[in-house]
C-alpha cells in the first residue's frame, strides 16, 4: 500500500499539468481568501448602526463588539489559510 501511494506521488509531482493546475487552484483559493478577510474587516465596522441607538448584548458584550470578535477571529483563520496556500521561495540560506 505504502509503494502504491508513494508512485502515485510520484506521478502526480512528474505530471507538469496536474501541478499548474493544482497552482492554479491555490492561487485562486489564496485570492478568496484574501477578498474574504477584506469583506470581514468592513463587516466588522459598526457603520450600519444608527446614531444612538441602544446596542443589544451578545456573548456579553455589545453586538457591535461582538462582530468585531467574530469577524476579527475569522480574518485570523482565513489568514492562516492563505498563508498556508501561498507559495514561499525558498532562500538558499547566504542571508541575503
């Protein structure tokens, strides 16, 4: 089973199509990643709400805090993701 899975990695990683189109596919990912942090960052600006108004109580904060939370722990999930997807040089390590 091990060899099986091995070639089959072997194969994939020869194949220059499957790679660009694997490429392809994160970069795409990355960029709704990326677009999906900027719309949580304008969500999580209380702009909607009127003047005065008097704000509800979410997990024992305001709604407008409680966004924010929300939307700033969901800006850091997705910017681990993008991380994660993104393709990092390699540096041959002259520090340079």
């Amino acid at each position: 089973m091990r060899s099986s899975l091995a070639s089959g990695l072997t194969a994939r990683a020869a194949n220059p199509q499957a790679r660009a189109v694997s490429k392809l596919a994160r970069s795409r990912a990355r960029r709704a990643s990326l677009a999906a942090i900027a719309l949580l960052y304008a969500v999580s600006i209380p702009w909607y709400r009127e003047g005065g108004a008097e704000p509800g109580i979410w997990l024992g904060l305001p709604d407008w805090a409680a966004v924010a939370l929300v939307c700033y722990a969901g800006v850091a999930l997705l910017n681990s993701v993008a991380w994660w997807l993104a393709e990092v040089p390699e540096h041959d390590g002259d520090g340079s």
